[in-house]
C-alpha cells in the first residue's frame, strides 16, 4: 500500500503569513498535525486596509519563524515530509513573492516535490480535510477578497457560476463598518451592532438582485450606507444600519444562491448534495443560519468548515498541495506568482465600468 502523503504548505497571499504540516488519512481525509498562523491586524489597523508593502516586509521578517513553528509543532523534520506546497496568486505579488520563493528554495534544496497552489483551489478543496464529501459540491467563498459561487467538479476542475462584479462581500462589511466608525476588520463587530438594532429601520439598495444569474454587487450598498450615515443623528440609528445592511446582505445572498443552486443541479447525476459556505465572512451567525435554513428547503447538506479553516491558511493549501500531487499535478521552480488567476480560466471577467446586467 502507498504510504500516506505528508506536505508543508505555506501561505502569504495577503495579510496572513503562514505554515502548516498535513497528512493523509486512511479514509481519505487530512490529519492537520500543525496550523501556524500570524495575522497582520495590528499593522494594518491605522490604514483601514491591507498596505502591500508593509504586509510584504511581515512575511519576510516571520516566514523562517513560521515555518519552523509548523514542522516543530507537527514533531516532524523535512526529512518526514513528502512535498512541498506554496500559494502562487492570486493574491498581493509583493507577498505572494515571499512565501512561494521560500517553498521553492526548500523545495529544491531538499529534491522535494513543488506544488504551486491556487489559493482559491485551497479554499475550495478545505471542506474536504475533516469530511468526506464527494465531487461536484456547490460552494460560495465569501471572504475579504473573493465572492464566488463555483461548482466544484473535482481537483483542478471548476466552473465559476457566479462572482461580485465589484467589492468582495467581507470588503463590504469592512468598508460599511469604517463608515460606521468601526476599525478595520469590521465585520465581526458589525455583526454585534447588528443585534443591537432593528433589521427594518433603513431601506438599502440591493443591485442586480432580478438579474445577472448569481452575480452579485455590493458596491451600491456602501454608497446608500454612505449618504444615510452622513445624516445619522442618534447613536441607536449605527444599530440600525448595521442590521439593515446584514438584513440586505441575507436578503441578497437567499435570492442568488437558489439561482446557484438551480444552476449547480443542472446536468447533475449524484443524489446527495452538498453546499460548502467557505471563507471569513461565513462565520457570520445571521448569514449561516440563513443559508442553513435555505439549504434545507432546497435539500442540500450545508457544511461549514471550522472557522480555522474558512479565514486565510496554509492548512487548506498543504491540502491541495496534496490532492493535487496525487492527480500528478507537480510544478517546476520555476512557476510565477500570479496576481490575478481565476480557477475557471473560461469565466468571463466581470469587473469594471461599463458592465451591464
Ligand atoms: O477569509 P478571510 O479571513 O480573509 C480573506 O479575506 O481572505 O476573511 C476576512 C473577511 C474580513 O472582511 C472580515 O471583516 C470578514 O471576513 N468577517 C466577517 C465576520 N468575520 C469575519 N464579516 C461579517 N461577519 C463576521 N462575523
Ligand atoms: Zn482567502
């Protein structure tokens, strides 16, 4: 029998550095035996966003330390380690740069194998490391930078049915949060307001809602959130907007994941079906309840992996790394970052003026 694959993943696509050991289990699931994360909040705080440059200089100055941390923590050494695997785009090429460079360079100093990994392709496949889910699942990723519902036909096989057409859902959280004098990143807190106050206090917009299939747009949202908190008198009134923008967010998210769900079914052969809501903003309590109930009514199983696993890791790409490897999808040292780097190259891109629905 073949021995059980054991990778090192790292990642440092945007504001996380991080590194993780995994191993394969005999049911075909992954053992996570480390899970090293170090997050840039505090950097960032003072800017209300990710700066590239700042970010870049972290990675640097933590990627060795996070490293040793993961194979210290897995009670491994890189002689126990079966291949190497690295987020390659899409992502911040400055930080993108740091840790795909550093898994080459232990890559090729050991005569280990290199997997270059999507970081969507890591979030997409991570349901996959605690449950034993069969391809194709329906999954919506909602995090600070992607919003996309993909059919996930199997390793390196996706077809995007639907994405934002402007801000990522977690970006709209985040900028209705500052506008509500809330520091970055506010959407956890955000969600807090919002059960302080009364969901149909404000009338907010909810573009392309009817039309565009599972395409969505959420930066019409933040302009009402704008003007409306410009004439905000009373303190109780921030409640109020924080949970008509979450009620507007749920309201938006029902409608197109039935038009996703309708979509995933067509030409669909297997009885069980199953929705994966991935990603930073699915932690979100109003949201999961609300696509948990949805789910049920349509008959499909909602999972939801773990909150460790749904916001930015490298768990999720030593994962990959070895799905991948295992569908005999190694790279060559010499693979590029990739800013932008769609999973489902036949999708159109839909981001720019000029777009119309
Ligand atoms: O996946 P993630 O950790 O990082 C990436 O963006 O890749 O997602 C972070 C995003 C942030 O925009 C954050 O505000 C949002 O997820 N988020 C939430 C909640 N927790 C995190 N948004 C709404 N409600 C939450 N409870
Ligand atoms: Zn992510």
């Amino acid at each position: 029998m073949r021995e059980k694959l054991t990778f090192l993943g790292i990642e440092t696509s945007c504001d996380e550095t991080a590194a993780s050991v995994v191993r394969e289990k005999a049911n075909g699931t992954g053992e996570i035996l480390s899970n090293v994360v170090s997050s840039q909040i505090e950097e960032h705080k003072e800017f209300g966003g990710v700066v590239p440059e700042i970010a870049a200089r972290a990675h640097v100055e933590k990627i060795e330390f996070i490293i040793k941390k993961a194979l210290k923590e897995s009670n491994l050494n890189f002689n126990n380690i079966d291949g190497i695997s690295a987020t390659a785009g899409p992502g911040l090429i400055v930080c993108l740069t740091v840790g795909l460079n550093t898994g080459k360079a232990i890559a090729g100093s050991l005569e280990k194998p290199f997997v270059a990994v999507n970081h969507l392709e890591g979030h997409a496949l991570s349901p996959k490391i605690n449950n034993k889910i069969k391809f194709p699942y329906l999954l919506l990723l909602i995090s600070g930078g992607h919003t996309q519902f993909l059919k996930v036909n199997g390793v390196n096989n996706y077809e995007r049915l639907g994405t934002t057409i402007d801000d990522a859902l977690g970006e709209a959280f985040d900028k209705t949060a500052k506008l509500l004098g809330i520091e970055f990143p506010g959407g956890p807190k955000l969600e807090e307001w919002a059960k302080k106050g009364d969901k149909n206090y404000f009338k907010l917009p909810k573009p392309i809602l009817k039309k565009g299939g599972c395409n969505m747009s959420f930066a019409g949202l933040k302009t009402a959130v704008l003007r409306i908190s410009k004439e905000i008198k009373k303190e109780k009134e921030k409640y109020h907007l924080a949970a008509s923008f979450q009620k507007t967010i749920n309201e938006i998210l029902h409608t197109k994941t039935i038009v996703a769900m309708d979509n995933f079914l067509k030409n669909k052969k297997n009885k069980t079906n199953t929705f994966v809501i991935a990603g930073g903003v699915a932690s979100n309590l109003s949201i999961r309840q609300n696509l948990i109930k949805l789910s049920k009514e349509k008959n499909f199983i909602p999972v939801f992996p773990p909150v460790n696993l749904c916001s930015d890791n490298a768990a999720m790409i030593a994962w990959a790394g070895i799905e991948r490897y295992k569908n005999n999808l190694i790279d060559n040292l010499e693979f590029p970052s990739k800013a932008r780097w769609p999973l489902d190259s036949s999708a159109p891109f839909l981001k720019g003026p000029g777009l119309k629905f």
